[in-house]
C-alpha cells in the first residue's frame, strides 16, 4: 500500500543515501518524487539517482499527529545540492531553532503505517559545516 521505500535507493547507506529522482534530458529539470512527464516540455523523463545532501531553505514545527509522526514534529524545505527542493521531517528536537542554510543529508527512518506495518521512509538530520 504505501510505496515510501520506492524513494530511497535500495543499496545506498545511511553515510551516502540516494534518493530515486526523475529527470528530463530535455531540460534538465529533475523531480522528486518520481513523475513520468516533464512540467515544463511535456517530454518523458527517465529515472535517475541523486544524492540527498542539502540544505534548509525553511522549516516548521507541526503541532498536530500526522498518521506517521506524534506531534510536535518539524517539517522542512531542503534545497538539496542536486537541484531538487523537497519537503521532509528533520530529525531535531521540536523547540530547537534551526537557521535557514544548515547543512542536512537524507537518513532511513522506520515508521510504522496504520495497519501496523513497519517501513523505511527517509527523513533529514543537521550535518556539521566543513
Ligand atoms: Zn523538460
């Protein structure tokens, strides 16, 4: 039923994890999640992998459950190095500010869906700056 793990690339690792992304060699425009038609020509797109390094360009803190995370959880903008703007949890404590900029990568996290079944998703974690 939920298709999460179709995201992550099955044989990368938590130090180096890649993300299943699609791409339009016409205009090099890439999507994530994966889509079959390019927004902008309407050319179809093949899959590629991408890594899931970036960086925070906003966040929130969630304040109600949602059917995967208890409350309160933060949500995040992450602009990765690849291209891609995408929205995920990041892995901080609630009430932690983050500053626009940080440097994340991309992590398994297991979730348990409604029907009690365990899955990998993946979400962000904060990177120290080199
Ligand atoms: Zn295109």
């Amino acid at each position: 039923m939920y298709n999460l793990e179709k995201l992550i690339v099955p044989d990368s690792h938590d130090d180096n994890l890649k993300l299943n992304c699609s791409y339009c060699p016409k205009c090099e425009r890439k999507y994530f999640p994966l889509k079959e038609i390019c927004a902008d020509c309407l050319d179809s797109l093949t899959n590629i992998e991408i890594n899931s390094n970036g960086r925070i360009f906003s966040y929130t803190t969630i304040r109600t459950d949602s059917p995967f995370y208890k409350a309160p959880y933060t949500l995040a903008f992450v602009d990765l190095d690849e291209g891609v703007r995408l929205l995920a949890r990041v892995n901080v404590e609630s009430h932690q500010q983050l500053d626009s900029n940080k440097r994340v990568k991309g992590v398994r996290t297991p979730i348990t869906t409604k029907d009690g079944e365990t899955i990998n998703a993946f979400e962000f974690k904060i990177i120290e700056e080199v």
